[in-house]
C-alpha cells in the first residue's frame, strides 16, 4: 500500500501502525523516509513484504528545499548548526542557479551523512555519531536523473529531484552549499514518487481507520513495473510450486506482453507472473536458457486492486 507519510513521524511508527490496523506481523516498508521527511511510504503487508528488495531499488523523486548559510551536524533541519557563512549572490539569481543544477545530472559519487542508518563492521553511524563519534562511511556511487528549480527565496532552493535508490538528498543539499562556496543544510524532503508509485496513489492514516484495509492495496505487479505473464490452469499451479516455466509453453498473448525472448534472457529480466489479478511468483529469464526459473514463490498470492 501507499501511504503518505506525515511529519514527524518515523517510517517505524508507520509499519507499527499498519501493523495495529491489519493484525498482520509480516509488515516492512520499501525505503526509509525521516521523521523530517513526509510524502511516499511504500508498505507492504503479508506475503508481499517479500517485494520490499524489488521495490526499494526503484528511483525516487523528492521535492526538497535547500536552505544555504548554515552547516549542521546531521546535514538537516533537525541538526545542530556547527557553522555559518554568508551565502554568494549568485544563490538568489535564478537563472545561475537552474544552470547549475544541471551539472548535476548523470552519475557521481556521493559521502553518505555522517547521521545514517548505514552499518559497517556491526556499527550503525547516526548511533556512533551521537556518542561524538565517527564510522568511517565509504562513497557511494549514485544517479541524478532531474534537478530542477521549483522555487527561490532570500536564501533557500526548491528542487525536483529525480535519484536513484539509496541516493541521500540530505548529502546533496550539503555538497551544493559547498559547491556554490558557502554552507548549506535540507531543510525539507517530500518524497513524491517511487518507481512507478505516486504520491497521488497515497493514503493518510487517518483514512485507513475503521475501513477493510484491503482496500486500500495498490497493484504489486504495477508497483513492481516488472514485465507481466499471465497464466491459467495447471500452469498457474506450477507456477505456486516454483517449478520452471518453458518460454514455448507462454500462451502468444503473454507473450505480446514481454520483450522479445533474446531480449529477455540478454538482460536476465525478471517477470512477474500474474494469475487473473494475482501476482504468483517473480521469475527469471537467465541467459542462454529456454526456461524461466523462479525467484520467489509468493505464498498465497498477493492480490492487485479490486
């Protein structure tokens, strides 16, 4: 499901509630948003916590406000300001600034903060860096697909950025205010998308109160973005076996539903398998074979949109 997180909250505090709501234990959401942040939690409940390692891998799109001037210890709003400094004119001139962002776009290399959920030999940073002291984090490689000026004010950026998973805009906000030869700190995150999950798809808490929480289940089989295979009969009961599909066998609809097989198996594409409006399984189509063999079994199913 997709909720829209509010502010405040953790993503924790979301999964424990659903998890009220439901009565269900197997719960998990598919990419952390802090406290600080609100917008698009994806939740998944039952036998589709077993998607969260698809679906957290998808690209993200985040309206963020960049507050320039001040550095702080965990590179938000919610940190301790450790330094000041007055920010150059070109921050307030539009036409610098939207040029600048687009030098953003394409791979780079990012430090994650010092305050994140990242572990290293057993050591959590934010836990180190709250006792004073620091794990020694390694660059990661990411992907800024859009940075575009939403807005500017005396000494704040509004900015749409599209990044792919596991990208901190808390770390991009603190090297752009170095970029421009000043500090600068997130002063706001709303994330408003995932892979192919929107915002307007989401619902508050509120909303799920005294309702079938059922209701409120998005498509996995959409969320996931996976190509689609339906199958019927015997074969959908092979395919809740985890026994291995023969390309040959596909029905000619589903396959006018996938890329051409040697396109396929290049890739190694997954698919997912779909019985009526049931996601079954995830499968693989490796390299070189003729079949596609089973990622994962989804016990049960797990059920689309009514």
């Amino acid at each position: 499901m997709a909720i829209d997180k509010p502010l405040q909250a953790s993503s924790h505090d979301i999964v424990n509630r659903i998890r009220s709501l439901t009565g269900e234990g197997r719960v998990g959401h598919a990419g952390t948003l802090d406290p600080l942040a609100s917008g698009l939690l994806l939740v998944c409940v039952g036998p589709a916590t077993r998607l969260t390692h698809y679906l957290i891998k998808h690209d993200k799109v985040y309206l963020a406000r960049i507050v320039f001037g001040s550095a702080t210890t965990t590179d938000d709003a919610e940190g301790e300001v450790i330094d000041r400094s007055l920010p150059p004119e070109e921050v307030r001139d539009a036409f610098y600034v939207a040029s600048f962002l687009k030098t953003l776009h394409g791979q780079q290399v990012q430090l994650p903060p010092a305050y994140s959920a990242i572990k290293k030999n057993g050591q959590t940073a934010y836990k180190l860096a709250r006792k004073g002291e620091a794990l020694e984090l390694e660059p990661r490689s990411i992907i800024v697909e859009e940075a575009t000026l939403e807005g500017i004010s005396e000494q704040c950026w509004d900015v749409r950025f599209s990044v792919s998973a596991g990208t901190y805009i808390r770390a991009l906000a603190r090297d752009i205010g170095r970029a421009m030869g000043t500090h600068a700190h997130l002063g706001s995150l709303r994330r408003i998308r995932s892979g192919n999950v929107d915002i307007s798809q989401a619902f508050s808490l509120d909303q799920l109160q005294d309702c079938n929480i059922e209701d409120f289940f998005i498509d996995p089989a959409s969320a996931l973005g996976l190509p689609v295979t339906t199958v019927a009969g015997h074969q959908a009961e092979q395919v809740r076996l985890g026994k291995a599909l023969s390309w040959d066998e596909l029905g000619a609809v589903n396959r006018k539903q996938m890329p051409a097989r040697t396109d396929v198996q290049q890739k190694s594409q997954l698919i997912s398998v779909v019985e009526d409006n049931e996601l079954l399984a995830i499968y693989r189509a490796d390299s070189g074979s003729e079949l596609l063999l089973a990622e994962i079994v989804l016990s049960g199913g797990v059920r689309g949109v009514r």
